[in-house]
C-alpha cells in the first residue's frame, strides 16, 4: 500500500532555498564558500563546543574523529552492541577491535559496569552512543574514562539537542561526532560535523579531512588524509535548518507526549526522559511486550500506510562480527521488540491520532 503516513520527512520549509540559491548564484557550490563556515561555527555554538569541522556524512565524523585520536591496529574501542552499524564500521574501518557490551533496559544505553568489564590493556577509548536522542550516563562514563586514562568519543548522530544535568552530548568527551542525514534532527542531506574543544584536535580533523594538505604549501600533503569536507551547498541547508533546531526538537518532544497519550494501558512500553535529561525524541520508540508482536503490529501497520522501522539489531549478531559467540541479554531484549514511530516535526496532530487509532485496533483483535 501507499504509504501515507512515513516514519520520517524532513522539514524544509525555512530559509533553504535561499540559501542554496545564493551558493548557485555565487557559483561556490563545492568545499569552500562562506556557508560552510558559517555552518560550523553556528553548530560549535548551538552545542556549546570551541570547535566544529563539517564533513560528508556522519560515518566519516566517526572515522575522523577516530582517527584524530590516534587509534589504529592493536587497540580496542569498547562500543554498545545496540547502535547503528556505523559506529562499529567507523572502529573496524582504523584496524581497531570493537569490544561489544550491553544495554541498561531502562535507557537503553550502554551499560557502565558493562564497560567496566570490558577494559584491558589494548582499550583505547569508549564510544558513547546516545541512542535515540537520550543522553548515556555520562558521569560514570567520564569516572570510568578518567580512572583508566581512556578516550572519551560521543556518538550524537541521533542526538542533536540532547542534554545530560543541562549540558549537551557532544561535549563531554574528547571529541564528538554529529550524523544530518535526511531523517536527522537537522539535515544537510548527507553530512556530519565533528566537535571538540581541544584545539589540537580540532587542527588534526581539519588537516585529515582535506586530503592532509599542508597549510603553507599548495599541493603538499604530509599525511595520508581523506576527502571528507562537505560542500558549501550542504552546509547552505545546514544554516537554514539550525536555525529551526529548537522548533523541530520541542515539535518532537510534544509528538512524544502524544503519543504517550493516547496509548495508555496498551502491552507496550516508551522510551521515555527521565530526572536530568532532556531527551530530544529524534524517534519516538515503543517497545511491545511480546516480541512475536512486534513484526506483525509493523506488517499491520504498513498495511494502513503507517510506516515504520524496528529498532536497530544488535551488531553482535551480525555475521561480521559474529564470529565469536557473545550475549547481550539486554540489547536483545531491547533489539526484538522495538519500533520508531512516524517521528518528524511536520507530523500532525490528526496524523497521530490515526497512528494511535490503528495501534490501539491492532492490539484490540
């Protein structure tokens, strides 16, 4: 069927075009113009950080940001087994081990005393996913780190906004990574931003991303870099739509509560905020009770034009990274029963009533 109602569409309805139009029509269309900068220094502002380097898409943020620090064969970079599959390509992609470890059913982020367990002499750094636009425990995070002289990378793709005891993710570690792809708080189309408040890190990421060109000679390259900058038209869009960032997360935040609404007392669960976090909702996510339902209330659904998506699976059982049996209680618990709903600012108020109307008949059979 028709889909009717997506799980995701971005809103592109401030200053876009116009911005897009005057990189057109000053033919600076590429990696240089003024767009760019602007871009960045508004984001480093937004998140409260010194530093921001844009670049092509969210993966590479990661990569980047990995690679700054210095991380290649022979470490390991503990990382949650619940994350998109970037996370953990960005790791293999340095030569380094990813080190899986398990979820808090609560908040479905990464569990400290998992990482705890997981430390050894090759660990390297911990890769602070914050899933679903809600922050990890960050205080422990930053004990554990700090305890074992480790690096600290956030993993924001998802968490544009997100605030932990009134600080934005993105600022607590060494460095951090941010994803705007099309169904991101922000979107640039394709793009991502790597932040920091460390200097040297900052002229590290700016160095890689532009092949390793020297900065006192044309044409000179001194290390091995990357064609990892955005284009001046991307960070255009990227303006334009930070600086709606507020409207569209507080837009999300009441989609959230909606929902919560209207489907009381039904065998599922939220993922909801809690004391000291502002969680910016980039997806609204439900867990049922009983997984067997899950892909059949998906199928139901997509049937009446409800478009929807299962939470991620957990990457352990993957079959790249499978090769050594594991379990992760939680995250699976967590990876076979959840489902993002249709969750972007331009979502109705009737649209939601019909998303909850269809919820509520499917559990009602």
């Amino acid at each position: 069927m028709e889909i009717k109602i997506p799980v995701y569409r971005p809103s592109l309805t401030g200053n876009e075009k116009k911005y897009v139009n005057e990189c057109l029509d000053s033919t600076w269309i590429s990696s240089k113009g003024e767009f760019i900068g602007r871009f960045e220094k508004g984001f480093a502002h937004f998140v409260d950080a010194q530093y921001a380097a844009s670049v092509s898409n969210g993966t590479v943020a990661i990569h980047l940001a990995l690679v700054v620090l210095g991380i290649g064969p022979g470490d390991e970079v503990i990382v949650p087994t619940l994350t998109y599959i970037a996370s953990v390509n960005a790791i293999t992609y340095t030569g380094a081990k990813p080190v899986f470890v398990d979820s808090i059913e609560d908040t479905w982020q990464m569990d400290p005393e998992d990482v705890e367990k997981k430390i050894t002499p090759n660990t390297k750094a911990i890769m602070a996913v914050h899933l679903y636009g809600y922050p990890c425990d960050m205080d422990a995070l930053s004990k554990i780190a700090k305890k074992h002289l480790l690096f600290i990378v956030e993993d924001c793709a998802e968490a544009i906004g997100t605030e932990y005891k009134g600080q934005k993710v993105g600022t607590f570690g060494d460095i951090a990574a941010f994803s705007f792809f099309g169904n991101k708080m922000i979107t640039t189309g394709e793009g991502g931003m790597v932040v920091t408040n460390d200097q040297t890190l900052y002229d590290r990421a700016f160095h890689y991303k532009g092949q390793g060109l020297s900065k006192h000679r044309f044409y000179w390259h001194d290390v091995v870099g990357f064609n990892y900058r955005m284009t001046n038209i991307c960070a255009a869009i990227g303006l334009a739509q930070l600086e709606q960032a507020d409207q569209f997360i507080a837009r999300k935040q009441e989609i959230a509560q909606q929902y919560m609404a209207h489907l009381e007392d039904l065998p599922l669960k939220f993922h909801k905020g809690s004391h000291g976090v502002k969680h910016s909702y980039w997806m609204c996510s439900i867990l049922v009770d009983d997984p067997e339902k899950r892909d059949q209330l998906m199928e139901y659904l997509s049937a009446k034009g409800i478009e929807t998506r299962p939470l991620f699976y957990p990457v352990h059982t993957m079959p790249m990274y499978a090769q050594n049996f594991q379990k992760h209680p939680v995250a699976e618990y967590l990876g076979w029963r959840g489902i993002n709903l249709p969750s972007y600012p331009g979502l109705s108020d009737d649209e939601i009533k019909e998303v909850c109307a269809q919820i509520k008949t499917f559990f009602a059979a």
